[in-house]
C-alpha cells in the first residue's frame, strides 16, 4: 500500500476542487449562453411588440384625424341596396319631371378586388323631347357620386305628328357602391 502524505492528500483534494470548479465554470458559461440566446429573442419579441403598438397608435391616430374626409366622401358613394333603390328612385322621378320616358334596363353589382368599392353598373333606355333629353344627359354627368358613364348611343329623329326634335338613346353607369 501507497502511503499518502500531507502534500498528495493535498494535490488531490486540490485537483479534485479544480475539477469541481472547470465543471461548475463550462455548466455556468453554458447556461449563460443558452439563457443570453433567450434573452436576445425575448428582447425581439418586445421589439416587434413595440413597434405593433406604435402603428395601432399611428392608425388610431389617422382614423381619427380623416373622419371628417371620409364622412365627406362617403357621401359621393352608394351606400349599399338603399343607396341604389335611392338613386333609381330620384332618377326616375327626374325623368318623369322632365317628360323622358325611362325604362332600367339592367341593374348589376360589379365585383372589385378588395382594395376598391364593387360597382354598380345601370344600364338605361331613354326616349324624348330633345331638349329635355340633352337636359338629362347633362345630369347624368353631373351626378353627385363617384361614378363614370361607360357607353352612351343616340339617335335623333323628328316626331311626324308634332314635327319636334325627338331623341332615344341609352346609357350605361357604373358607380361605387358600399356593401353597407
């Protein structure tokens, strides 16, 4: 049997605390590194959470800064099946104002992507009075809402009994119309 004296014991004990301590190190810088990694993510998580919550604020604030812009412009757009029984109706009662005999001759929702407003597309046959009739043609092209004119065809004829200027023609509309 090997005698140990003081110093071996000591060696021992001293290599034994060292390797103790080498592993307690490596355990701690591990956990370091893998708790620093976590740490980085956390703080990109709050990040983006950050700059979530800066654009709700800058939207809140741009909704609040164009509502009286859209409540202007909503007014230039159909708002759903009322708007367009309304917009009929008026038509249909200026016609009848103005001595123009006029039928609705189709009536069609127009799909848009979803950036846009669906349009409504109305299609009209008219017959009159020249004079009333270029009347409301003029009207139709200064019709208080987001709109175009997408055809319009005439034809002038003179009324053998009356001998007054006559006018048919029809015209297609397509106007922005909300779903409601």
């Amino acid at each position: 049997m090997i005698k140990m004296n003081n110093t071996t014991k000591l060696l021992e004990l001293a290599g034994a605390l060292l390797a103790v301590a080498l592993i307690a190190v490596s355990y701690v810088w591990f956990d370091l590194g893998s708790k620093g990694a976590l740490l980085l993510q956390n703080m990109q998580v709050v990040k983006d959470r950050e700059l979530l919550e800066r654009e709700y604020v800058t939207l809140q604030g741009l909704i609040a800064d164009t509502e009286n812009d859209r409540v202007a412009l909503k007014q230039y757009v159909l708002s759903g099946d009322d708007g367009a029984v309304s917009f009929l109706s008026t038509i249909e009662e200026i016609a009848l104002d103005s001595n123009i005999d006029l039928t609705t001759q189709r009536l069609e929702v127009k799909e848009t992507p979803p950036a846009g407003f669906n349009e409504l597309e109305v299609a009209f046959l008219l017959k009159g009075e020249q004079r009333s009739m270029m009347r409301m043609l003029q009207l139709f092209e200064l019709l208080p809402y987001q709109g175009r004119v997408v055809s319009l065809t005439t034809t002038r004829k003179k009324d053998a009994t009356t001998g007054s200027q006559l006018m048919e023609g029809s015209i297609v509309l397509r106007l922005s119309i909300t779903e409601n």
